[in-house]
C-alpha cells in the first residue's frame, strides 16, 4: 500500500515531462511528495507553469533543500510507462482507503441496529472506492474515440457540398455545406428570392 517510488515518478512525469494527472495529496505517503503534489496543484489551478523553479519558490523553505530533492525525482523511475505509475499510485490508495474502511466497520458492527441499511451504506462507500478514476479514465475513452470518428470522416472525404450555380458566390464560400447556416445579406430588391428558388429547385431535383 505505499510505493515511495511510484510517488516520485509521478511527480517526476508531472514536473519533467508535463504529464498530467488526477492526484491529491491523498494519493501519497511521504510527507515531502505530499507537500510538492499540493504546491503543483495550487499552481496548476493558477494556471502557472510546473517546474522546479516555480514549485521551489511556492514552497519557500530552504531548509528542505527541495531543488536538491525535484533534481533527483528521474533516479526513481523504474516503471516502463507513466500509465502503470499511475495505476500502481491510484491502486495503493484505494487499498488504503479500504483498509481504514475495514477498520471502521470492525469497530462499529456490534452497535449496528439497522443491518440493512448500514450494509446499503458500506456498499455506497465501497462503489466510492472503486470508481473514483472511472470518470476520467471514461473522459479519455471518449475523447480518443471521438478523435477516432474524426479522423475516419476525413478519410472517407464526402463531399457535403450544395454548388448554388452562381460562380462568384460559390468561389467565395466552396458551396453551401450541410451542418452549417450561411447568411447572404444584399440590398433590398436585389433578387435574393431568385437565389433561394434557384436552391430549392436544385434540392428537389437531387431528391
């Protein structure tokens, strides 16, 4: 359940390699990571960068020797990718949580009155535990197959495109699309009706 290792590679992907990740300080053991993940996240919500030099001034103790300490986070990478950190990292803290979870219930259960409804409760504390990365990991899921979609659209290059007829009108805009609105303004009793009949006309000899 702690892994100081998995810690500073971690934080090593974050302040090294700008990886980003969903961590709070209940993610870590060691007091120094704690304090170096809390001072990342306060810059991170500032929208300021993340290196050593910002997150050493944000911490002002030079006493830590923390520049010494962020230095030497890439010696604790033993993991081959970012990701597996990040499991074993999130991994441990559930099994953490469980464990006090555990504890908790061994010290209550002889008082419970309403069984049922304590159960229904632990089982809501439980479900806390196991997906409390779920929303990001869906989050990631959904971006990748949505990147996917557009890439496969772009492939199959449909043309979309409805030609009005009038040339110089269809050099400016490469035909009117589907998905999009296009307004054509002119000055009044400039025939723009002839364009829309002309359109409508087109339409239904398409269909």
């Amino acid at each position: 359940m702690i892994n100081e290792e998995v810690e500073r590679a971690i934080l090593y992907y974050i302040v090294f390699e700008h990886l980003d990740f969903d961590i709070t300080e209940k993610d870590f053991i060691n007091l120094k990571n704690k304090k170096i993940i809390r001072v990342i996240n306060e810059l991170k919500a500032k929208k300021e960068k993340i290196t050593m030099l910002t997150i050493d001034n944000k911490i002002n103790d030079k006493q830590g020797k923390w520049l010494e300490y962020l230095s030497e986070l890439g010696e604790y990478i033993r993991t081959e990718k970012p990701e597996t950190a990040y499991k074993i990292l999130k991994d441990n803290t559930k099994k953490r949580e469980l464990y006090e979870l555990c504890k908790k219930i061994a010290k209550e259960i002889m008082e419970i009155e309403d069984i049922d409804l304590y159960i229904e409760k632990i089982i809501s504390n439980l479900q806390k535990i196991q997906f409390q990365t779920q929303q990001e990991e869906n989050f990631i899921q959904n971006v990748t197959n949505t990147a996917e979609k557009i890439e496969a659209n772009i492939r199959k290059k449909e043309n979309c495109d409805l030609h009005t007829g009038f040339f110089d009108l269809d050099t400016l805009t490469d035909g009117l699309h589907k998905g999009e609105l296009t307004i054509i303004g002119a000055r009044p009793r400039s025939r723009k009706d002839y364009l829309f009949l002309a359109n409508s006309r087109q339409d239904c000899e398409q269909e």
